[in-house]
C-alpha cells in the first residue's frame, strides 16, 4: 500500500475539516495517542454514531492509507484512525487539529 497526499481539493478538504468540527471534534472526551495512530472516545448517541460513520466512510475515500474502526455499539464509542510509519505527517496532523478543537 502506498501512501500518498490527501485527494481532496482545497473546497472539499474545507468542507471536511468543518463537517468534522461541527459533528465529532467538540463531543471527544478523550484523546489516546497510539503508537500507529489517534484514538477518539465520544458519547455513544445514535447521533454521534452516525456522525463517525459517516466521516469514516468520506475519509475512507481519500484516504486509502489509513486505517478507520468504529466499535461496535455494545462497547461504547471510539474512533481509532492508525496508519503506517509512512503516514505519520498526516496522523499528527489529525493529533493537532484533535487538540486544537479541545
């Protein structure tokens, strides 16, 4: 797998980043670092649920290289975004805008 630059355009990346501030980022309780990646905690809600799933299906197709998992719904809700040692600028660029929202 190779990893390369965001496919968005500079309207869609917008958009994203600001679907993402809206939806997710101000509902995270807490933020792990992990050694391939971010996991995101949040309430579990219907709503929020859906919110991470939707986000995860948009980033899955501009970003191939990263790796997106929700868990199930009996065991809360977290987003864990990893991917490899090549995708770390863009891993902690999602860490920095993840503080950034805190």
């Amino acid at each position: 797998m190779s990893v390369t630059g965001c496919s968005l355009t500079d309207e869609e990346f917008q958009e994203r980043r600001a679907l993402a501030r809206e939806s997710l980022l101000p509902h995270i309780t807490e933020t792990r670092k992990l050694e391939s990646g971010l996991e995101l905690t949040f309430p579990e809600t219907d709503t929020l649920r859906a919110s991470a799933e939707a986000f995860v299906a948009l980033e899955r197709q501009c970003c191939g290289f990263l790796t997106f998992t929700i868990t199930p719904p009996d065991q809360g809700l977290a987003l864990t975004i990893e991917g490899p040692p090549e995708a770390q600028a863009t891993l902690e660029m999602l860490t920095l805008a993840v503080a950034g929202a805190s």
